[in-house]
C-alpha cells in the first residue's frame, strides 16, 4: 500500500511541476510523469539533507517534492532539447548536401 500512494503522491507532484516547467520537452504520461514526481521527492530529499535543511532519515515535504520535481523537469528538458537540436543539426547537414550534390 505504500507503494501506491508514493506512486499517486509522485503523479500528483509530477502534475504540479509540469505545470510550473514550460518546455515543449517536459515527460508526458502517466509512469513519466509518476516518476518525475518521485524522482522530485528524491532529489529534494537528498540534496536537502546534504545542505542540511533535513536531518538524516528525514523526508522532504510535499512542496519540497514540488521544488524537486521541477528541478528534474528542467534538467530532463536541458537533455532532451539538446539530443533534438543535434538530430536536428545532422538531418539539415545531410538535406543540404542533398540539395547541393
């Protein structure tokens, strides 16, 4: 049962920093944006004990889970928009080779 409701907890954070992240590249779908949301709650837990904010053990709350997943939400967009923009590159390189030859 845990296991599921850090699952719901996980969309229903994933949604919210969906909505706060604008990018064209931001994880669609539900298991995406699931894991956005607990992949959030993570990192935010994390980091938040290594600065100090959480005490060893401790979990981050539901906006530090929010925090966190936009902070994932925008490094999955910082990857995503550079492999297309490389895509693009090559695809426009070949087409004017095309063009020319």
């Amino acid at each position: 049962m845990s296991i599921l409701w850090t699952l719901i907890i996980g969309f229903v954070v994933g949604l919210i920093a969906r909505i706060f992240s604008h990018g064209k590249n931001t994880p669609k779908g539900f298991i995406l944006t699931a894991l956005l949301g607990v992949g959030g709650s993570f990192a935010a837990t994390f980091l938040g004990q290594f600065v100090g904010v959480y005490a060893p053990g401790e979990t981050s709350g539901f906006f530090g889970s929010v925090i966190g997943a936009v902070v994932v939400c925008y490094v999955w967009d910082y990857f995503t928009h550079k492999r297309a923009v490389k895509a693009e590159t090559r695809g426009a390189t070949a087409d004017s080779g095309k063009a020319q030859g």
